[in-house]
C-alpha cells in the first residue's frame, strides 16, 4: 500500500448534503480518511495509490458535490538557489 494525500481548497462550504456524500466516498476501495479545515477552506484526502489515483479521487470529490477551486501543494517549494558571489 502506498499512502498518498490529496489537498483541495473549496469555495462554498459544503451543505449537509454534500458532506454526508463525501462521507460516502469513505466506502470506495483505496479511500483511507479524509479531513476539512473549515477555517482554511480546505479537504485533505488519504488514498491507497495503487488502488486510485489523483484524478480518480478528484472525481470521487466532485462527483459528491464538492466545488474544488484548486488543488494544493502539500510540500512547500523549493527555496531559489542563492545568487552566486560577484567577484570584486
């Protein structure tokens, strides 16, 4: 099992309609949990990679209702190289 996770920012916070689908996501095979952070207008979603893959789980989401705006990095970037060192 590879344990992978998926961050998504959401517009509108989601009616109860679409959280008890969301909750229903949680019975396809390969989805492990998920978690809101309502304050950040985010869902954090863990899946088995070698049951699904990004795109699969991005359907699950909207497919539940959810209105994804982005997909977020989960790693910050890379710090830019520094400047080289001018020689005087």
């Amino acid at each position: 099992m590879t344990r992978v996770e998926i961050l998504y920012r959401y517009g509108l916070p989601p009616t109860d309609a679409v959280t008890f689908a969301l909750a229903g996501i949680r019975e396809v095979y390969g989805v492990r949990h998920f978690r809101f952070d309502r304050a950040a207008h985010t869902l954090r979603v863990e899946y088995d990679a070698t049951r699904l893959d990004a795109a699969t789980v991005t359907n699950l989401v909207r497919g539940a209702g959810l209105e994804i705006v982005e997909v977020l990095p989960l790693a910050a970037p890379a710090p830019p190289p520094p400047e080289p060192a001018s020689a005087s």
